[in-house]
C-alpha cells in the first residue's frame, strides 16, 4: 500500500490527497512535521519537504511530479486534460496557484499563524498577515476571472488546476486569511469542491493548537 508522509496544513499533500481520492488510490497517511526534520521523511526525500509518497519499491517527492505519476498510470478521474490547449493551460494554472499563490498567501500565512504559534511561539507580524489578506483579494478576483467563461478553473471539467487551487486556497481559508465577500463565482466554485466527498474528508481534519473560522467546513459557509 503506498504511505503518505504528510501533514494537516501542508497544502501541497493536500493536493495529492485530493487527487489520490478522485482517482481511487488507497493509501495510508503519516504525519511527518519536516521541520522536525525526521529520519525517514530526510531519507525518502533528502529536501525534507512533505509529500512524500512511497509503496517500499517506489519513492515519490514533490506533489506536481506525485500527480503527473498517478495521472498517467491511473485512467481514472484524468486531471490534465484532453487536448495540448487543455493540458497546456492546466499546468499553467497549477503553477500559478502552486507558486505564486502560495509565495504570496499561503506561505505568510503559514509562518504567522501556525509556524509563529506551534514551532517558535512568537508573536505574529500583523502587517505580514494584511499583505496576504490584500494579495488573496487579488488572487479570487482572478478566480473570477477564470469562471467567467468555465465552470471550473481551466476548462469545462474538474481538474489539475482545482486541485492546486483547492489545497492551496483551504489553508489559507483555515487561517483565516480569506474574504468571501463580494466573491459570488469564487464562493460558487469553492462551494462544489467543498461538497466533493475527496475534499470533505481533508475540511474534517484539524491541526492542533489551531482552530479555522466557523465557515472553513460548512458547503453553505
């Protein structure tokens, strides 16, 4: 069976969970911290960076070369798309949510409201944290964007790009780092995936010493 090294905020085993359970893969979860910089998570990936994914025959790092493996060797549930065009604009978007979302958003929000509460008990930079508020404004004005013309991300069908979307947008959601308001297309999209039975289970978790806002679960927030 393969095991998953990961943690509950790690927004990049999030999208690998998500992607794993769309396609039917069974897999047992481990929670390794990387800044505890254990054994076995060094030894599988010598970055000790989470997810890391392996069966004891093969070992698997990074979660864009994880979702690239399982959607050419799993038929099911294809994420990249059908055509060149489509394939083309899927990877983009992952890599903008994967890269610049989470350099922007997420990543500060980590350092400030878990890493600053768990790891190093400081107190967090509150200007820090409104630069993320202002740059996740920008990021699901852009999501509106995008759905102005599809019903998911990067074309008529769920996909790469969601799934990116989706993990990296649901912790900085449990950090309370995003505004809804004024959002309908984004909270419309974000409502579907909160109501998909992969995602469900990840929005059921919790990471402790951290509570998300009432909504972070509720389909309806």
């Amino acid at each position: 069976m393969w095991r998953l090294y990961q943690f509950t905020l790690c927004p990049f085993s999030r999208a690998v969970r998500l992607a794993l359970a769309e396609k039917g893969v069974v897999f047992e979860l481990i929670d390794d911290f990387p800044w505890e910089r254990g054994e076995t998570l060094t030894r599988l990936n010598p970055a000790s960076q989470t997810p890391v994914l392996e069966n004891g025959q093969i070992v698997l790092a990074d979660s864009s070369a994880i979702l690239e493996y399982f959607d050419e060797t799993v038929e099911r549930a294809p994420l990249i798309g059908a055509s060149p065009v489509e394939r083309a604009e899927a990877r983009r978007l992952s890599a903008w949510f994967r890269e610049r979302f989470f350099s922007e958003v997420t990543a500060p929000l980590m350092r400030e409201r878990m890493w600053k509460r768990i790891v190093s008990r400081e107190m967090p930079d509150g200007r820090a944290i409104r630069e993320a508020a202002r740059a996740a404004e920008a990021h699901l004005q852009y999501v509106e964007s995008l759905l102005l013309e599809n019903r998911w991300l990067a074309g008529p069908t769920f996909g790469l790009a969601d799934v990116q979307a989706a993990a990296q947008i649901s912790v900085a959601d449990y950090l309370a780092g995003l505004d809804w308001a004024g959002h309908a297309q984004a909270r419309q999209w974000y409502q579907a995936l909160k109501s998909r039975p992969s995602f469900r289970v990840i929005l059921g978790e919790r990471m402790e010493g951290i509570r998300p806002p009432a909504h972070y679960d509720d389909p309806d927030f």
